[in-house]
C-alpha cells in the first residue's frame, strides 16, 4: 500500500514495499554489478530535500556523497570504508549521516534496504 499523492506521502510496509523502479547500475564499480532500486517518496524545489526507499544488490564501488544524506537501514549488511579509514558497518536498525563530501568505498554484502534523505 502507499500514499504517494498523499497530503503526507507514505510506503506501507516498507520493509517489503515492492512498487519499486529500476535505478540501473551503481556507477564507478570496482567489483559485482551492484544494481539499485528505489521509490522516491517526495522531492522538494531544487531537489532539496529529497527522501525515498532505496534497494541496492550487492557488489562493491566508489561513491562520494553530494549532499548531506541521512540513512535508517532497514534490511541488508554493507561495509563502506572512507577515504580516511574509518570503516561503518551498516545492518537493519542502523542510522548514519553521511554528510556532503563524504567520499570512499561502499560494499553491499547483503542486498540493502533503505530509507534516506538527501538535503
């Protein structure tokens, strides 16, 4: 079920939401074919903030975050590692903010699921 022309856009049950779109390839992979999936819940003037279900197959490539983006892991098991070192575990009930600028390694292990905001 989802309100997406709701008053306040909505996914039920997003842990198993299925209405997905195909997202294509991730980008700059250094292994696997890591492929996503997603619905986009609302999107803001000028992209700003944008929030939606994420689903990503697993695989392993280079990212840098463009905007401040907030993420509660909902299903999966994920490495990213940072230019810097700092490695984060990501599994279901796990929040992290990857503010702009963050820049390294992720690697799915896992298919992951989930929610984010980009701001």
């Amino acid at each position: 079920m989802s309100g997406l022309k709701s008053t306040a856009p909505h996914l039920h049950p997003a842990r198993s939401y299925s209405d997905l779109a195909d997202w294509g390839l991730q980008s700059d992979a250094l292994q696997g074919a890591s492929h996503s999936s997603g619905r986009l819940l609302h999107k803001g003037p000028n992209n700003q903030p944008e929030v939606g279900l994420w689903v990503c197959t697993p695989g392993r490539w280079k990212l840098t975050i463009p905007r401040d983006e907030l993420c509660f892991f909902i299903a999966g098991r994920a490495t990213y590692v940072c230019n810097d070192g700092e490695i984060i575990e990501v599994a279901p009930d796990t929040l992290v903010l990857f503010p702009a600028g963050w820049s390294g390694e992720c690697t799915v292990h896992e298919t992951l699921r989930n929610t984010y905001m980009l701001s």
